[in-house]
C-alpha cells in the first residue's frame, strides 16, 4: 500500500473521541479534506455535520486538526494517534470556549 503525503494518514477512516462528557465519531473522507462528525454522547449527542478541515502533521503521529462548523462553532483537535489521545479547543457561535483532553481510537 503506498501512502499519499499529500493526504494525512486518518484520511479514510473514522476517529471515536471520548471526552469527560462528550463523545464523538469523526469519519475523515478519503479526499483528505472533508469529514463527518457525529456526537455520539453528552448535551448534543445526536448533532452531525459535514466540514472541511485543514490538517498539520507537528510530530510524529500527532496531528493539529481545525474546522468551522455551519453554525459558527470553530474546533481545534491536537490527536496523538499514537498515545491515544485527544486535546480539543472548541469556541461556541456565542464564544464560549471549551478545553477537552480524552481518548481517540480508530473504529
């Protein structure tokens, strides 16, 4: 299997993160571009949307994700793929500002 290093290495897969309160299904396309969250626990389990990311590769396995969602939200992911874990920043269309730490893992 050849790796595209034009695309980040989830591209294709989907991403279960696991907050204190909050869960969540990312599925990253294959396009390296676009992806479909799913909240799949906590306040607004049941939310889905569709984005475009932008990705950044700042170690080895660890990965600076970012998105704005259609209500104005804006999500900023550092997911280490391999400790298995999730940081998030994610700022509310009112500017509220959330800090999550969790678990990530490959579904």
């Amino acid at each position: 299997m050849t790796i595209n290093p034009l695309l980040p290495p989830f591209a294709g897969q989907t991403v279960e993160v696991n907050y204190d309160g909050l869960a969540a299904l990312n599925d990253y396309d294959e396009d390296g571009l676009h992806m479909t969250y799913t909240i799949t626990a906590g306040d607004s389990a049941g939310a889905t949307g569709r984005v475009e990311y932008d990705w950044q590769e700042v170690a080895n396995d660890i990965f600076l994700i970012s998105w704005q969602e259609a209500d104005g939200a804006t999500v900023v992911h550092v997911d280490d793929f391999g400790a298995h874990t999730s940081r998030s920043f994610y700022t509310t269309p009112n500017l509220d500002l959330y800090r999550l730490q969790g678990t990530l893992s490959r579904v």
